[in-house]
C-alpha cells in the first residue's frame, strides 16, 4: 500500500534523470511548500537532484495548511520519543517508496529537515540498514537519544545547524542531540549560528549547500571517526 504522504518537487535543473534525492521534512504546523523553499535556493547548484518535500500526514487543529509528523504541547523528552517513534514507520516507508519511484540507491539520498522534520530525520535515518548519503538538520533535536547507541543501524555524514538565539528548541536541544550520537560512537558536524533565531540563516544556507555537495560527490563516504566537530558562526 502506498506511503500517504505527498507533497511538492522540484525536478532536477539539468532536466535529465535524477541522479540524487533530497528528501525535506518541515517542521510542526508548517507544510512542504514550506521548505522546497531550500530546494529552489539550493537547486541551481545542483542541478542533478530530484527535490521532494511531502507534507507530514496530520493536520495540526486551528493550523490552516499546517501540519505534524507527530502532535507536540510541549518538550517533554518521553512525548517528544514516542511521538518520533510513531511517525517514523511512515517516513521509512515513504523514503523507500521515493528511492524506488526515481530508481536510486540509499547512497544517493540526503535526509533533511527543519526543527520537529530533524527530529525525523535524525532518527530515522540513523535507524536505517542502508547507510544514506547524508542527514542534514536545522534547529532541530534527537528523540530518544539514550536509546541510539544499541538501535542505530548505519552512520551516515551529519550535520546540525542551529541558532544561538532560537526560543523554540533553544540551543541546547542541539547540543545534546551531538553529545548524544557521539555517545553512541558516531560523529557529527554542527553549526551554532550567531543570532538566528527558530529559522535558517545565510550562513545555514551556505554550510548546508556545502554539506549536500560533501555528502553527494562521496568526500564524507569513508566511515566517520567518532566526536564531537564544531564550527562556530563568527559575528559580522
């Protein structure tokens, strides 16, 4: 039975067969016209990916054209856990699904998303056996972080972009999910964006432009040595 989840594409700018897929996943109350927003900044530099930003499959109530992986009243860890561990059988699926429709491999896939889609993002794409190209994640948070040493299945490239300013998963949420796959033996690569607040700035932009390059052209394919790898925004 086919994934419900749908939302816009961007096909890729060369007008040929894609070669690689960025799967985008919004964030709570938004949609996926939302973040193919990145797809149309990103796309002119790559001009071979297939963009693909599906609207999560419910709606959020008094949210017109709003919508949620899973519902969220507060940042409970427990809730926000098992939140992400219902909706992540459907992001699973509808990765495979997309993988299948533009005949590539999980090699040619990047996973990103914007603050409740990174938290799907991070864990499914580190619970798959088919080790994906890359999971890039802004102003987002690890669900279940306790957990990931003993179910994560693969170690793609990461990258964590956030701002020092975001009053809606502050900082540390961030910080944390590093410490937290770190713990569990992997690396990981963050950003800490001087005066951003719950949103992505030009520096996220850039360093996540760079990343999809790194993840796609094979230069973060070699296994990640485990730690901690930091970048700081400098103020302008």
């Amino acid at each position: 039975m086919p994934s419900k989840l749908d939302g816009p594409r961007l096909a890729p700018q060369s007008g040929e067969t894609p070669k690689k897929l960025v799967i985008l996943l919004h964030g709570y109350g938004s949609n996926g016209d939302d973040l193919i927003g990145l797809a149309q900044h990103w796309a002119p530099q790559l001009p071979d990916v297939q963009w693909v930003s599906p609207n999560a499959p419910d709606p959020v109530p008094g949210a017109p054209m709003g919508y949620q992986w899973f519902p969220i009243s507060n940042l409970d860890p427990k809730r926000i856990e098992e939140g992400a561990q219902s909706a992540a059988p459907i992001v699973d699926e509808f990765i495979s699904e997309e993988l299948e429709r533009y005949g590539l491999g999980p090699q040619d896939l990047v996973l990103s998303g914007f603050s409740q889609g990174c938290m799907l993002s991070l864990h499914t794409g580190l619970r798959r056996e088919a080790q994906i190209a890359g999971i890039l994640g802004f102003s987002g948070a690890l669900p279940g972080g306790h957990k990931l040493k003993e179910e994560m299945r693969s170690k793609p490239p990461i990258r964590l972009i956030h701002g020092d300013q975001d009053p809606v998963l502050p900082l540390p949420f961030m910080l944390d999910a590093a410490q937290s796959i770190a713990a569990a033996g992997h690396g990981v690569d963050f950003h800490i964006s001087a005066g951003i607040p719950h949103s992505i700035g030009p520096d996220g932009l850039e360093l996540g432009l760079d990343f999809l390059r790194a993840a796609f052209s094979g230069r973060y394919r070699e296994a990640t040595p485990g730690g901690l790898h930091t970048r700081f925004a400098r103020e302008s």
